[in-house]
C-alpha cells in the first residue's frame, strides 16, 4: 500500500515561505504540495508556477475548505500568524508557523488553545534545532562533556537593511523578534531550562534616517539574563552589519567549553603574498541552515502522519514571544524584567 502523501499549503511566498515549498515539492517523497497563497496575487502566481500546481490565492480562507490541503505553513508577516493559525486549525488543517510565533503572549495562548481543541499539531520553525551541528553541540552539553552548565553566548548578526516597516517596534516587535528569536529558543533548548529574567539595551547606530519618526526603533541589542536552572546566559543581535550572517554559539561548563556555528562560506582559505589570507564569510542565513531547514520540514511532516509530537512545539514559540516582550520592556524601562 503506498503511503499518504501530505498535502501542503504555502501561505507567505517570499524567501523563507520558498525555501519550505522547495523542500517539500522536491526533498520529502511523503509530502507534496498543493497549493499556495500570498496577499500579493504575482507572488502567489509565481510561487505556484515554480511548484507545478494549479491552486493559487490572496486570500488563506479559499484553501480552508479544500479536502487536498492536510497541513499549512504560515511564513505570513507575524501580526497575521495568530488569525491564520486559529482558522486553519478550526479548519482541521495541521501547522507549521514560522518564527516569530506571535505579537505577544497572549496571541500565542490563543493559538495553543485552538489547536489543541482542534487536535491538530502545531510546530514552530526554529530550525537552528534541527542543524547538525547544533544538535551535536546539544548532545555534547547533555553528556556532561563540558561539566554543568555555566554560562550560554549566543549572537545572530543579520547583514541586510531592515525593510521600513521594522523601523516601527509595534508592528514587528524589534530585533530581538526579527534577528534573535533563534537565539533566545536556542539557549533554552541548549540548556533544558526556561528563561527566568532579563537585562537588556540596545540603540540605533546603523539606521538614522529612522531616528526622527522611530525614537524607539534599535539595530543592535545585548540582553543578559538568567535561566530558570541558574545558568547565565547573553544574546547579542544586530541588523545590517553588512559584512555578512553571523550566527554563533559559546556554551561554557565547569569543565570546558563548545564552539558551534561557523562564518566561513566555504572550507577554503586562500593566502597569497598580495592579499594575506581570504575566506568568504556566509552571507545569508538561506547558505548556512539549508540542511536544517529540510530537517525541519520532514520533522514536521513526519509528526503529522505519524501521530507523533512535534520538535518544536507552541509553548516553545510562546516562551521565545514571552522573552522578546521581557527584553524590549528592559529596554524601555532600564530594569530587570521577569518573563512571564
């Protein structure tokens, strides 16, 4: 008997939304997919030219009655996340929700709970979880190679120009949402442990055009905190370094450390007597987690006909939103912020 294929909806097609729909048109044989959705008609067109089906839309709502589509994966701007998860889910279609989750906790809470009600699985893309080498680094820290826990260092350094609707905090929740909601899953994943308080500051160096109609806007951002269990940790996040995408984690024990996350784009270091040693630095987050992204996909998929949990679950979204929301009223207010 051949086995189900699962059938997949795109709703978002812009790189990330892409990067999903090639996985599971061309990577994973138990997953196809069927149809695809964008506000932006050309967008949704294309992305279904490109996939080899018929079905495309501007509205999510013409797919929620379709009996083809099982599942959905919402790479739609974040404050639509929580009124597209709640009606896919009433609509018994299973999720996978890029990151970030949600606006806020509460949005999160909501989407958890019609999930739930619906029996559905809802999976969060963190997919740093899911990179190989992250999850040797995981197994090491759970081993006790490195002795107990100490400290955790984390930072993603984005290259690219923030578009001009980040500039507005309230719309995208700053960087710490856009750039260093991975960071934040990451240490408490790495560490088995939520986040109990936090520390954070943060100010727009790279942007000035935005400080005029944006005061609150920031490009950079430290946030320093402690986990539940008592291990120390530190986020370190910026847009538009330019110089490329940097992606890095330092996990220190009482007995040694773990380096993981590289900025080399390829294994070759060139020198010569003109120019002294050169290696191209990774310039894209699409380059350096693409094996995690696959990994990602076919989890999911994997959970869904298997009946079985998700990776990355809605309280793991939750707890990351939870911590972005602590961290930018440490900002505004020069306090400690417990997460709640």
């Amino acid at each position: 008997m051949e086995q189900k294929k699962l059938g997949i909806c795109l709703i978002g097609c812009g790189r990330a939304g892409m990067i999903h729909a090639r996985n599971y048109k061309n990577k994973i044989e138990n997953a196809r997919m069927v149809a695809c959705v964008d506000a932006v008609e050309a967008a949704a067109k294309a992305a279904a030219e490109e996939m080899g089906i018929d079905k495309y839309y501007t509205d999510y709502h013409e797919i929620l009655n379709d009996p083809q589509v099982d599942a959905v994966v919402v790479v739609a701007p974040t404050d639509l996340h929580k009124q597209i998860v709640i009606d896919c889910a009433a609509a018994g279609k299973h999720i996978f929700c890029e990151k970030p989750m949600a606006m806020t906790v509460e949005e999160c809470d909501e989407m958890i709970e019609a999930c739930d009600k619906a029996e559905v699985k809802l999976q969060i893309g963190f997919m740093r979880r899911f990179d190989a080498s992250f999850r040797e680094a995981k197994r090491l820290v759970d081993s006790g190679a490195i002795g107990e826990l100490v400290q955790i260092h984390s930072n993603t350094r984005g290259p690219s120009k923030p578009r001009p609707w980040m500039y507005d905090i309230k719309m995208s929740n700053g960087i710490l949402a856009e750039v260093n909601s991975h960071d934040i899953d990451a240490v408490r994943w790495m560490a088995g442990s939520d986040i109990e308080s936090v520390y954070a500051v943060a100010g727009n160096f790279r942007n000035p055009e935005a400080k005029e109609q944006y005061p609150d806007y920031y490009d950079s951002v430290l946030m320093n905190g402690t986990l539940k269990s008592g291990v120390h940790f530190c986020i370190d996040g910026a847009a538009y370094v330019q110089y490329g995408y940097d992606s890095k984690m330092e996990i220190i024990g009482t007995k040694g450390k773990i380096n993981v996350g590289r900025s080399d784009k390829e294994f070759v270091h060139c020198t010569t007597v003109e120019n002294g040693t050169n290696t191209p630095f990774i310039n894209s987050w699409m380059t350096l987690f693409i094996d995690a992204y696959l990994a990602e996909d076919t989890s999911f998929v994997n959970a869904v006909l298997n009946d079985t949990p998700v990776e990355v679950s809605g309280v793991d979204g939750r707890m990351a939103v939870a911590t972005v929301e602590a961290g930018n009223c440490s900002i505004t207010e020069k306090k400690i912020v417990t997460v709640r």
